[in-house]
C-alpha cells in the first residue's frame, strides 16, 4: 500500500478537469458483455476500480485494450460463467456481471462483491429483479444463477431506489422478451449514462433519469461508440477542497444541473460557487459561514437518492464544513459506517460531536493539525486528503490505494493547483 505526505496550508489556486464517471464506467464494462461486436467507450477513468473490472470480463472471455482513457473491448464468445471469487472481491460492481453472464450463457456463479466497508450495503434488488425476469438463484458462500428459458420483461418496483439494483435489471431487462416498466428506480447521472449507452447500442429504454423507467427488450445488441459523462463527485470533491482551503478553483468538464443540489448544500456552509456551461467557478478567498434555518435553527444536512445530496459527498462535505464558521449537523441515512471517519478529524482538532452511526454535529471554524491517519474507504479518503491540505504541518495518509480505486492521477492534479504532496512508496 502506498502512502501520501501532505504538507498543508499551501495556496489552492487553479484549474482541475475531471475524469468520466466512475460508477457509469464500472457497469458499462459489464455491459460490454451483452454484445459479440467491438465497443469503444472513451472518456473511462483510469482508477483501480476500473481495472478490476476490466480483469473480470477478460477471465469471462473478453479481449480488452486501455489506454489514454479508450476502452476497445470485444466478447466474441464466453469463456466461462463463473467469476473468480478473488475478482469478485475486489470491488462491488463484480455482481453486476450476472445479467450478461445469464443473457449471454443461460447461468452465472459468482461470489459476494467487495467493495467499501461503509456499512451494510444489500443485494435483495438485485435478487428480487433477476428472480422476477426469469432466473433461477441458489444461495449459499456462492451465488449461483439460471435462466432456463431467457428473460421475460414485467412490471417491477424497488423497495428502495438502489443504484446498482436498477443498473441490474436495465442490464437484464434490454434483451427480455416483452416489456418491462420498473418503479422506484434510482435516477443518478451514471444511471441514466448506462441507459444512454444501452440505446446506443440499440436497445429500447425511456424514462431514465426519472423513477419510473421502461425497457423494451430487443433480441440483440450491437457495438457502438460512446463517450462517459463526467464524474460529478470527484468534482464535488475538489469544490469541497477549495473551499475548504479558501482557494479558487475551475473545474471543469461538468454538466450544469448534476450539481444543482451540491450548490445548494455547500451555500448552507457558506460558500458560494457558479455553475457555468462546461465548467464551474469557485471563487478564492471567501469566509464561509453556516447558514442557519429560519429562526436561528442550526442546519441540518442529509443524503438521500438522487436528486438529493449524494452519500458519496458526506465525507467530504464535512471536512469542508470544519472550515465554516458556524454549527450544522450531518445526518448520513443511508449507510451506517460512513461517519466513523470523523473519529480521525477530531484527533486533527475538528470540534465535532458524533451523535450516532448517522449523525455528526460540525462547530466551525477549527484549526486543524497534521498527523498520521489512514484512508478507510474512497471517499473518506479523500476527504481526509482534504483535512490535510488545510492543515498546519505534516500529515501522512496511509492505505492511499483505497483513495485511488475512485480518483486518477490524484497527486498529479493536486500538485498542479498548488498542493505540497507526495506518494510514498
């Protein structure tokens, strides 16, 4: 595992462009399998997450080329329907596998995914939609799927708007035989991007970005040519580093209305940013300060599906909150083991109160310190990244990997706004 020494208080000043989505590359690697013809996909990030998924479909039998963020990959056939279980570990998106693996070859084994440890995160959407089209499960250490008789579309509604649950049976459901209209769909960006490529690739799908999707199955797929949407958290991430550090920013490479709630949370921190076309504009030098509900109320700040304020945001939001004078409460719904990293921004000097698994008061505006911490998961990675760059002093992130299965060239893009870091081996 490598590391990054960070020497903090250093100016935070220029442009950073951001890379395609992560979580709309990651299940359209998976996608890639529903056809026999050559896919080119460009703007793919190149983080670890990526790779891995991309060592699954070559031990499924596909032929892949990746360079200068252009994926050429081609299945002509399957060589197996079973996922390695080293693969499977690796990362969460692995099980999006099944629906191609049923698609295409009438049965897929694979194991329980990997991925953050940021609570518990449930695969009934998934089992519930597969069961519903048609396949077969048999549960134990090894998930094992059959689809004797192909997938048949049906009316569908979620228990909750999963993510992956939904890009699962848009996997599934694009070459079922007949129609299937599912309800309490999640609509993020990188779902709708998924779709988006699916048509492309000649399938029927309407709806998407809303929570009522319908999928008209088409007998076949074919190849295509398709461009991702850029990564609305890693350009979240970086907003909450110039605002933390009080430094101006242009980011760019975004698309005006996947940030329309992110605005509205950061200006009840205070800070103020302008969405533009292509890019966004933080200004430097600004003095947050929290913005109290009517009354004098201290804010409250939660998460929720989309178009509410990402999970994937949280961490580094209330790094950036530290920062802000002012009190607000962060209240994360949706997974119960994301907060646990502020017990690290306490020992920095943050005034926080951690209520409960879910909720976490910020006091700002805190001095923080430098110190050795580690990096738990993506995006509290990286949220502790930011910790440091607004820090006095030295720190050292360890587990820096786990930071770059979700964020390229990191170092490399810090440094060119004017960050002091550097990878330790």
């Amino acid at each position: 595992m490598r590391s990054l020494r960070i020497e903090g208080g250093a100016p935070i000043l220029g442009e950073v462009t951001i890379g395609g989505n992560k979580n709309a590359a990651l299940p359209m690697i998976a996608a890639c399998l529903l056809t026999r013809e050559e896919m080119t996909l460009r703007n793919v990030p190149d983080i670890l997450d990526v790779r891995s998924m991309l060592d699954i479909a070559r031990a499924l039998g596909a032929e892949a080329e990746f360079s200068n963020h252009v994926l050429h990959i081609r299945c002509p056939e399957l060589r197996t329907t079973q996922v390695p279980e080293e693969l499977c570990a690796r990362n969460r998106t692995s099980i999006l596998f099944a629906a191609p693996l049923l698609a295409r070859g009438g049965a897929a084994t694979l194991y329980p995914p990997g991925g953050d440890v940021i609570g518990r995160r449930r695969l009934d959407g998934h089992f519930y939609g597969l069961k519903k089209l048609g396949a077969m499960l048999n549960f134990g250490r090894v998930y094992q799927f059959r689809l004797p008789k192909g997938f048949r579309g049906r009316e569908l509604f979620l228990d909750e708007a999963s993510v992956t649950a939904t890009e699962q049976i848009l996997l599934a459901a694009v070459t079922a035989e007949g129609t299937t209209t599912l309800y309490n769909a999640a609509c993020e960006p990188h779902v709708a991007d998924l779709a988006d490529l699916l048509n492309a690739m000649g399938g029927r799908i309407s709806g998407h970005g809303s929570n009522t999707i319908t999928i008209e199955g088409v007998s076949e797929l074919h190849g295509t040519d398709y461009s991702v949407v850029g990564d609305h958290i890693e350009a979240g991430s970086f907003l909450a580093l110039g605002a933390a550090c009080g430094g101006e920013l242009v980011v760019r490479g975004t698309t005006p209305r996947h940030y329309w709630m992110i605005r509205r949370v950061f200006e009840r921190i205070g800070v103020r940013m302008e969405l533009r076309r292509d890019h966004i504009f933080l200004p430097g030098g600004q003095e947050p300060q929290v913005e109290s509900d009517f009354g004098g109320y201290t804010p409250v700040l939660s998460d929720g599906p989309w178009p509410q304020f990402p999970s994937d945001m949280m961490s580094c939001t209330i790094v950036a909150a530290t920062q802000s004078r002012g009190t607000v409460l962060f209240f994360e719904k949706m997974f119960e083991s994301r907060i646990y990293f502020v017990d690290r921004l306490i020992s920095m000097g943050a005034n926080a109160i951690v209520c409960d698994p879910h909720r976490v008061l910020i006091t700002g505006k805190s001095r923080l310190h430098g110190m050795t911490v580690s990096s738990p998961d993506i995006r509290a990675g990286m949220a502790m990244v930011i910790a440091a760059l607004c820090a006095g002093g030295v720190s050292t992130i360890n587990s820096a990997d786990v930071i770059y299965r979700g964020y390229e060239n990191l170092v490399g893009k810090l440094t060119a706004i004017g960050a002091k870091i550097t990878e330790l081996s």
